[in-house]
C-alpha cells in the first residue's frame, strides 16, 4: 500500500483528499493574487480548457526562437507544448474516441480479411 493510502486525516477513519489538500493550498496562496486573477483562476478551472496555455506556450516558444535562445531551452519547451497537447486530448474525451475509432477499423479490416 502507497504511502499516500495509509495517510489519515486527524480523527478521520478515511484516506487524506486530495481534494481537501488542494482547496487548503488555494487558500494558502490566495493572498499572493489579485481579484481579478483569482476570477481568471476560477474560470479556468471551470472551463477546463487548456488552449489559452498552449496558445501561450506556442506564442513563447516563438518568441525564443526569434530571440536566439538555445536548443536546449527550446526542446524543454516544445517538450512541455507536447505534453499540454495530450493532456488537453485526454481532457476532451478525444483519446478514447480514437482508441475506438481505431479498433473499429481494425476489427472491420480483420473481419474483411476473414470473409465476414
């Protein structure tokens, strides 16, 4: 058993949430946001749209480009463009849509093969 499975909340008889440890840390760093970055914040969350960030991120690593910035910089970059990339496909059901998608034509291109 993970660590994070035995941990217990004080008087609790249930695991730690991870949900609560987020709302506490929101809390925590409230304070260091303005108003209307905190409504900016809120919004994303509800959204749950990351094609602001990757907008951004593709919009900087231009930028770096343009500046002459190293190679190595810039794949760290286009290495976390790619991961926002995956993450936003898995978010918008996108993933298992394709996953179905590609073993319907599998089993249509095996069922073909066998005469069904």
């Amino acid at each position: 058993m993970a660590k994070a499975d035995v941990r217990r909340e004080e008087g609790s008889q249930r695991p730690a949430s991870p949900r609560g440890v987020t709302r506490t840390a929101r809390r925590l760093y409230e304070s260091l946001f303005s108003a209307e970055e905190r409504a900016a914040l809120k919004e994303a969350v509800e959204g749950n749209d990351l094609q602001q960030e990757v907008e951004l991120l593709r919009v900087l690593i231009r930028r770096g480009v343009a500046e002459g910035l190293d190679l190595e910089t810039l794949s760290r970059a286009m290495g976390r463009l790619g991961q926002l990339l995956r993450v936003q496909h898995v978010i918008a059901g996108q993933a298992a849509k394709s996953l179905d998608e590609a073993l319907a034509k599998a089993l249509e291109e095996i069922a073909a093969e066998i005469g069904l």
